[in-house]
C-alpha cells in the first residue's frame, strides 16, 4: 500500500465524499463531455494536491469541512485543465501509460475539455460559498501557471536560462497550485494568520521540492521512472541537474548551452536530438549535476517540513510531515 493509500484510509469519509463531488461537479448535457470526463477520471494519478488540501485541513482544525472538501475538488480541476492544456502545447500522445485526450479525440477537445475543468472549478468555490479570497488565491494560481508556462518557453528558445530563472519558473507553474492547494483549506478551517501564512511557506518549499524531483527522474531510465527519459532536454528546458552541472563544471558552461541550441525540436529529426540529449545527460551524470540537484531537494524538503511546527501535533502533521518526505524521495 502507498503512502497516499495508508493517508486515505485514515479520512475515507471525507475521500469519498470529494470523489463525489468531483464527480457532480464535471456531469454534462453532453455525452461527449462525459465521456471523456469518464475517462479522465479513470487516469488520474496520485492526487496529491487534493490529498494535501484534506490533510491541512485535518491537520489546522481536527476535522475536514465542506468547503475544504470543495477545495480539493477544485485543486484537481485545476490540476487536470493545466494537463490537458499541457497535452497540447507539446503534442503529447501518452500520459500515464495512456493515450491523452488530445490523441484519442483531438487537440480541440483537448483544450476545450481544459477550459470546461477550469470553469467548474470556479462554479465549484462559488457554489460551496467560499470566501472572495479564496477565490483570489485559486484565480492568482491559475494566472501564475500560464505566465510560468509562457516564461518557460521564452527560455527554451534564448537558451538563457539562469538557476534565479528556473526557480521562479517552478514557483509560478507548480509552487503556485500547491500554495493555493494548502493555503486555501487552511483559511476555509478557521486556521490563524499565523498558520496560514507557515502552511503557505510549507507549501511553497514542497512544490519547488515536486518539480526539481521530477526534473532528477527525468534523468533516469524510462523503465525507472514509467515515462521517457531526456524529455526536459529534448525540450530544451534548463532544469536544476542541468544547471548543478554547469555550475560543477563552469568551463563548460558555454558549449553545453550551445549543444543544448543544436537541438531542433523537430520531429523529422528526433534522432538528431536524441543523440544530442544523450550528450548532455552524460555531461550532467559526469559533473554531478544530479547529487547536487538531489542536495538542494533534501533543503527544501527540510525548508517545508520547519514550517509544520506551527500546528499542534497530530496524526494529520506527522502525515503533512510524510508527505514532503515522499515528495523528496526520502520515504
């Protein structure tokens, strides 16, 4: 059983009670809309997000409510649009082991399919009566998601892109649903200004923990990790192994973002960019770009995880606890 599993267990309840509405909040008029909303529903992933939203809840009061019930659900609405959004900027096929929705429908589903998750979300906060600032705090991380993604891609064609970048990169595109995945249950729960603001920073430090452990898989074997190896640098995104790397090994800095401009994007000529992605990991392998990157995520893990003392000790901190703890690959 995952650690996910063990942390549903002890709140099934309340689970179920977000898996229903989840499930109310997407039924449509239209079959297609539904059938496609079915199968979304049957891939979705780990739901970190709506786990961690339930967990702060419990964790901030004892007990999880309506409208942090309400948050969860909008958490993974907004998860899922940003995903099929994803799917179709980078011509996606597969995700999770499966066909995406733009490559067993079209890339107008797909983005249509985004937008409706995203309205529903904002009916969901409205419907269950969540307070203006909540609605603020999603609203700012849907804003912060598409201007990380348009910022990202700026430095995918300049080959600019310095450590400072990256990490406002990752705190608009994936820091900012984490923040708005915790901070918002917490006020929904009564929580002081005082722990809304800890669990806030909590939440900042575990999203940037999330996004520099998934850019390390990415460095790892396919069979390792369930998805394709190299996928940042065929990117041509500079991520935080490539960039421990370049500082490791600065004489080289220069002609690795060089290499990395050599790499086309296109698909007539993957192979031509597989051979130089190949290159490129074997340099950051070779200059230890990933035991550093590894170090700062076992930082930021501890950065999250000094925030939670601010909340009274319970079973729902020790689980908060463990989940930074999985996110940063230490349990």
């Amino acid at each position: 059983m995952t650690l996910a599993e063990d942390i549903r267990k002890t709140m099934a309840p309340e689970w179920e009670g977000f898996e229903r509405l989840l499930g109310d909040a997407l039924f449509s008029r239209s079959d297609l809309l539904n059938r496609i909303n079915a199968y979304l529903l049957e891939s979705s992933g780990k739901r970190l997000r709506p786990l961690l939203a339930l967990v702060t809840a419990k964790a901030c009061s004892g007990f999880i409510n309506n409208k942090s019930i309400a948050c969860a659900a909008v958490s993974e609405l907004i998860h899922t649009a940003t995903l099929l959004h994803d799917d179709v900027v980078d011509d996606s096929d597969r995700r999770r082991g499966r066909l995406t929705v733009r490559k067993l429908f079209s890339p107008g589903a797909s983005l249509l399919m985004g937008d409706y998750w995203l309205t529903r979300a904002i009916h969901v906060l409205i419907e269950y009566g969540c307070p203006a600032e909540v609605l603020g705090i999603y609203s700012k991380a849907i804003e912060e998601l598409a201007e990380g993604e348009i910022i990202q891609m700026e430095l995918a064609d300049s080959l600019s892109a310095t450590e400072e970048d990256y990490i406002e990169v990752i705190r608009r595109k994936t820091a900012s649903l984490f923040i708005a995945s915790v901070k918002s249950p917490a006020i929904v729960s009564g929580a002081s200004e005082d722990v809304v603001k800890a669990m806030e920073k909590y939440a900042y430090w575990l999203g940037c923990s999330f996004q520099i452990r998934d850019d390390i898989l990415d460095y790892h074997s396919s069979s390792e990790t369930g998805k394709d190896s190299d996928s940042d640098i065929m990117e041509r995104k500079i991520t935080m192994p490539l960039l421990c790397a370049m500082r490791n090994a600065p004489q080289e800095e220069a002609r690795i973002r060089r290499r990395m401009a050599d790499i086309t994007c296109d698909p007539a000529k993957k192979l031509q960019d597989r051979e130089v992605a190949e290159e490129i990991r074997d340099f950051v392998v070779s200059n230890g770009g990933l035991g550093s990157a590894g170090a700062i995520l076992r930082d930021y893990v501890a950065r999250a995880c000094g925030y939670l003392y601010v909340l009274p000790g319970s079973a729902a901190r020790d689980n908060l606890e463990s989940i930074a703890a999985y996110v940063g690959g230490l349990k």
